[in-house]
C-alpha cells in the first residue's frame, strides 16, 4: 500500500522490487517548463539537474487537468501530463514516496483531482503570519496536493497590505506584508501548483480601512482597529462618491498584486444600521428607486423579499473594468429588489466583460430552499416571474441570472 495522501484516485499496478533517487536526480525536461521543477529541487535540497537523457523524463500527454501517470521502473521515471501542473503533482508524488529517504517501489501511478478546487483559509489579518511562515503552510497544503490559498489579508483588525497610493492603511495596522513580500509569496505558491484567492471584504468588516480613512464611514468620525471579532455596524458609506473612488483607486493596485483570475470581495455580515440613519445613503437609495422605478412595479414583491432581511448594496462595481472572476458566498439571498438588480446588472456586465462568476453548491442550494417565487429583471422591467421551477426550466438557478442578458423586452 503506497503511503500518500490523498490516496491516487486512478489505476495503481505495484510490481516487487524497489529503485533508489540518485545522489543528484537528472531530469530530461521535454516540452515543459523549467519552473515546474522548482518545488522539486528545493524539496531534494537542490540535487537536481536539467538533462537531455535524465533518471526521470517529462512527457506530455492528453491526460485531464492536473492528472498526471508516473511509471517507476528500475532504470528510471517516467511522468506524463497535460502541462505543467499535473508535472508538479507527479513530482510531489515521487517526494512524498521517498520522504524519509525511503526507495521508490516499482509502480505505475494514474491520478487526477476530484475536485478543481482544494484549499484552506487563512485569516492574516486578525492573526499575523510572518512570509516565511505563510510559505511553511503553502509547502505543507502543496504536499497534500492542495491547489488554492484562500489569503484573508484585511477585516476590522488590520489591513495587511502594503498599499503605495493609500499608505494610511498599512501605516495605521502597523505589522503588513510588502508588495514585495506578496509578490514572494505568490510565486512560492505558483511553482508548487498552488493558486492564491485575496480576500478584502467589502463593504462589512472595514474598520481597518475607516479606522485609516474615517471619511469612509457614513458620518465620518474617528475610529481605531478593533481588538475582537465580531459584526460591527460601522462599515463603509455607499451613499458617497468618494467610497467609490475609493474603492476602484484600491483595487487597481491591489488587484495588480495577484496574477490569478479569482478576488474575493465578502459582501456579507454588513449590518445596515448606519445606513438607514445617513443622508448620503438615503439620498441614494432615493435616486436608484427612481431611477429604476422599480418600487411602483414590484410592490409586493419588495414587501415579501424585504421582511426581516439583510440589504447589501453592491461594492463590486469597481470590478467590472477586469476581467477577474468573482467569488460570491451570498449572492442574491437577503437582498431587497433594488440591491438584487443592481449587482445582477453589474454581474451581466462583468460577464460581457469576459469574466466570470462562481457560486459555491451552498449558495445554490440555500437560494433554492428559500425562493419559492422569482422575478427576472432587466433594465428596471419584470421580464418574466413565476415558480422557481416555472422561471428555471430545465437550467440551473445560476444559469437563469447569467442568462439575465439573454432575455428580451
């Protein structure tokens, strides 16, 4: 029995016998790049070298996505891959196997993941890892053969970014990461197949920003890091200008951090106290109504779908100039119909854009439970409503709001 973990998912054929690692592993490198090595050497401590004819030869091969065959014999490996992630899992294989210096056994090895996304959360902002100790959990999760690092690197109790066009946010946290430090991080998650997901939440979970910039709260008074966890009610203004802009000046440099498609924005846990009591958040709740005249067409909806629920305005606007992929926890459940058509016109947009949106199973099935009835709107219009099963059809919950644009007046 082959001691790893996760346990291969495909065919494992063991024949008798057992091969060593050389002193230093050759590697005939073929079509694929030489980063896909580097987690490898560093694991050998740098015995590696780069060959035409190698003690272990890459081969590409029509296999799935990260899936990988590694065929152990006595005069060498051999590992075939669709490209250079299923490399890097295959190679991981061979580390794990031979952990404690042991000798490979003669095998024949299939894996794919079941799942494309495998990660772990890690909060940074209410309690601080060091670089080098955030690269011992990435080395660790890549070793298990997980692929995604979910950085939670902002919340009420620090802002863990350096930011050079908004230096009070890391000024004022005090203990942060550099950009080079990030940039460190990500390419030390790269070489091991891993991904990194940036998690800023918005417009909930701020006091790092508004205890920095207090102009960014509804009525703007002075504020400082909160030193517990919890929900608070103080939390960004969308009722003004400046919380935008704001937002779109942060993203832009934020967002050129991290090279991947995925930024997770929150959206949830934003209480709404402070909203209802300020004039900028009134007075644009007011022009959105209007604007969308959606009060007058869907009365009785607003009064179902508002009873004893959260409103969210939507804070991702600034997102749709990139073509980056939005992770959303809570969509559309708990919003009010104002809130809904906005972020579902934003997500059209963003869709139009090139980009894409991922809802998890939970969302989707809690939306499911809880939406008996359900309208579709486009350009402040009920375009269709009806049963959830009647609007649906034969599609899924989440192909009917990315198929919003599809629908015609």
């Amino acid at each position: 029995m082959l001691n790893l973990i996760p346990a291969p998912r495909g065919s494992v054929h063991m024949q008798e016998g057992s091969v060593k690692l050389p002193e230093t592993v050759t590697v005939s490198l073929g079509d694929f790049a030489p980063w896909c090595l580097e987690a490898f050497a560093a694991r050998l401590d740098g015995h590696v070298e780069t060959v035409e004819n190698g003690f272990i030869t890459l081969k590409k091969a029509d296999i799935a996505k990260e899936g990988y065959k590694l065929t152990v014999t006595k005069d060498g490996i051999t590992v075939e891959a669709a490209d250079e992630s299923g490399a890097v899992w295959a190679l991981t294989t061979v580390t794990e196997l031979t952990a404690e210096g042991e000798a490979l056994p003669i095998v024949t090895i299939e894996d794919a993941p079941h799942y494309g996304h495998r990660g772990l959360s890690l909060d940074c902002s209410r309690h601080f890892f060091t670089a080098d100790e955030v690269k011992k959990v990435i080395d660790q999760m890549t070793r298990v053969k997980l692929n995604v690092l979910h950085w939670h690197l902002v919340d009420d109790q620090g802002w863990r970014i350096e930011c050079k066009t908004l230096p009070l946010l890391h000024e004022t946290t005090g203990t942060y990461y550099t950009q080079e430090e990030i940039r460190s991080v990500i390419e030390y998650a790269r070489v091991r197949g891993m991904e990194i997901i940036p998690e800023i939440d918005m417009p909930g979970h701020t006091r790092s920003m508004i205890a920095a910039y207090p102009h960014l709260s509804c009525f703007g008074e002075k504020t400082e890091l909160c030193q517990f966890g919890g929900i608070f009610e103080k939390i960004l203004c969308p009722g003004k200008d400046e919380t935008f802009e704001f937002i779109e000046k942060l993203l832009t440099e934020v967002c050129a951090l991290f090279p991947d498609d995925r930024f997770h924005i929150g959206g949830d846990e934003a209480p709404k106290t402070e909203w209802k009591k300020c004039p900028h958040c009134k007075a644009r709740m007011e022009a959105l109504a209007e604007r969308l005249d959606i009060k007058n067409a869907l009365p009785n909806l607003i009064s179902e779908c508002s009873h004893g629920m959260k409103q969210k305005i939507a804070v991702i606007g600034a997102l749709i100039h990139e073509p980056k992929l939005i992770l959303m926890d809570e969509p559309f459940v708990g919003l009010d119909p104002i809130a809904a058509h906005e972020l579902k016109e934003i997500m059209a947009e963003h869709c139009r854009n090139g980009g894409a949106i991922f809802f998890s199973t939970h969302v989707l099935e809690v939306a499911e439970k809880l939406c008996d009835n359900v309208a579709i709107i486009k350009n402040g219009k009920l375009i269709a409503h009806g049963t959830m099963d009647s609007v649906r059809g034969d599609g899924s919950l989440e192909q009917v709001f990315l198929e919003l644009e599809d629908h015609k007046d």
